[in-house]
C-alpha cells in the first residue's frame, strides 16, 4: 500500500479528539511509508492530518478544485499540489493515485465522496478498501443505517462488507494492508462510465 485517501472535514469539529486522532493517523500513516491523498486544504481535520505526514516525513499529494485554490484554502506545505477544475474531476484524481480510502469524521462533503468510492467498488470499478476511521462513534449512525439497508433489501450482504469500520489508526491501517475484496458481481467497468 503506498498512498490513503483521506476524506475529512474541513473543519475539526466539535471535540478535540477529532484532530488529535487526525494527527495520530497522519504520523502513523508516515511511519509505514503510506502516502496521503488529501483535498488540499490546510484548514480543519484535512489539515491535521496533511501537517501530520509532513511533519513526520512523509509524502502528501494534495488535489483541490481552483475555485478553492483562489480563496486560499490551499496547505501551502504541500509542495505535489494538483488543481483541477472540478470536485468530479478531484474524485477520479483521488481514485487513481490511491490504493485505500479513509474517512475520518466530516461533513456533507465527507459523506458524498464515501458513498462515490462505496459504489464504484460496488460496481467493480475498483477493487480497493474503503474504511471509516470511526472516532468517538462518529459514524456509528451510517453503520447502522448501512445495516438496515441489508436488512430491507436494498444492499447485498457482500456488498455491505465493503466497508471497513475501525476506532484507532494503527490496527485500521493494518486491516487495510490485509484487505481482499468480498467477491461480488462486477456491474459496470470504469470505461463505461
């Protein structure tokens, strides 16, 4: 595994946990050699997380549309900075240099960009992990919504074993490296999209 993408809040949220386990991601991240794939942002849990790998060594691959360069949201310690001219163009940017995707606690962008690589490796156009970095229970409310999908017949039970949940970054990283996909039906190859 040689670069994460880690979705996250471009704000740190209500408790201080949130950043610190940011930060503790991005040192271990660093520690192993992972690279990170990032927004770009030098702001909230995107920025704890990118200063984290710089900080210890690592490298960091920033991808951010230039309606966000030109506010200056951009993490000036980021030397491999890519701007692009669109969040569909920053998804597929972020699908390509990365191996694994993490999401720690965020927003509405947060989510989105989740369920985008949820249902790409859904529909086999990608085979790579995609994991909640669950802090305090942050997303205890989308694992059990999730669940209930399968529940209701809205989501196969193989499907829903798609997504990885852990609580710490260490032992998340590990089951990452781990990470065989559940054999599933291929829907779609990504030339088709």
């Amino acid at each position: 595994m040689k670069r994460i993408c880690v979705f996250c809040g471009s704000s740190e949220g209500a408790r201080p946990e949130y950043a610190a386990v940011a930060r503790a991601l991005g040192a271990e991240m660093a520690s192993r050699g992972i690279g990170l794939v990032f927004g770009g942002g030098r702001v909230g849990l995107m920025g704890a997380v990118a200063s984290a790998v710089l900080e210890n060594g690592g490298h960091v691959t920033g991808i951010i549309p230039h309606g966000l360069m030109v506010r200056e949201v951009a993490h000036d310690g980021v030397e491999d900075m890519r701007v692009v001219d669109s969040m569909h163009e920053r998804k597929a940017l972020m699908n390509e240099l990365s191996d694994a995707f993490i999401s720690m606690p965020g927003g509405l962008g947060t989510i989105e960009e989740t369920a985008e690589m949820l249902t790409w490796a859904q529909l086999g156009i990608h085979r790579k992990p995609v994991a909640l970095l669950n802090v305090l229970g942050y997303y205890d409310p989308l694992v059990a919504f999730l669940d209930r999908t399968v529940e209701e017949g809205f989501l196969r039970a193989e499907n829903r074993q798609l997504l990885v949940v852990g609580d710490e970054p260490a032992s998340l990283l590990d089951r990452l490296t781990d990470y065989r996909a559940p054999e599933t039906e291929r829907w779609i190859r990504r030339s088709e999209t």
